[in-house]
C-alpha cells in the first residue's frame, strides 16, 4: 500500500466519523465544521439550488435534516468526481446510515 493510498483512506475514515458526530438536526455551523468551511460559506450554500433546508415563514431558524443532508452531500460527492472520489461505496453507505 503506498502513502497516497493510506491519506485517502485515513481522509475516508476522518469523513465517516464527522458525519456520525452530526446531530439529527444540524445547524448551520454544525455544516460549516462538517465541510471545513466558515460560517457565511455555509450561509451561501444553504441558498444553493438542492440544499435540503426549510426556513419557516416568521421564524430565523433554519431547519436542517440530517439524513437529506447527507443523501445530498454524498450526491454531490458521486457527482463530482472531485478530490472526494476515492471515497468507497461502502464508507458512504456508512455516512448516509449513521445516526439517522
């Protein structure tokens, strides 16, 4: 196994694990943690076409579930075929039924 090999794996592995540690609900920074990116990144996102989040009418919080978020994320992922690629079918099987 060469060292490319073992920093993907150990990035799979790093990905699985923050995804179980989401909260059934998670917040905005909760995403911003997950995806390593700054609170008004995760803002700009959550406006993006797909983003599963509702924001009721006369309330400020945004209401994030989990599961979509993830199904969504991993979609997004497979769709790529960015630097999250070498990640295995079974670790985003693993992802999207952690702690649903």
């Amino acid at each position: 196994m060469d060292i490319f090999s073992i920093i993907e794996e150990n990035a799979a592995n790093e990905l699985v694990q923050r995804a179980a540690e989401l909260p059934v609900q998670p917040t905005i920074m909760d995403i911003a943690n997950f995806l390593g990116v700054s609170r008004s990144t995760a803002y700009k996102l959550e406006h993006s076409d797909g983003f599963p989040a509702i924001r009721l009418q006369g309330f400020r919080r945004l209401i994030i579930s989990k599961k979509l978020f993830l199904d969504w994320f991993l979609k997004l992922l497979q769709e790529s075929g960015g630097e999250f690629s070498f990640i295995s079918q079974e670790a985003l099987d693993s992802m999207s039924r952690k702690d649903l």
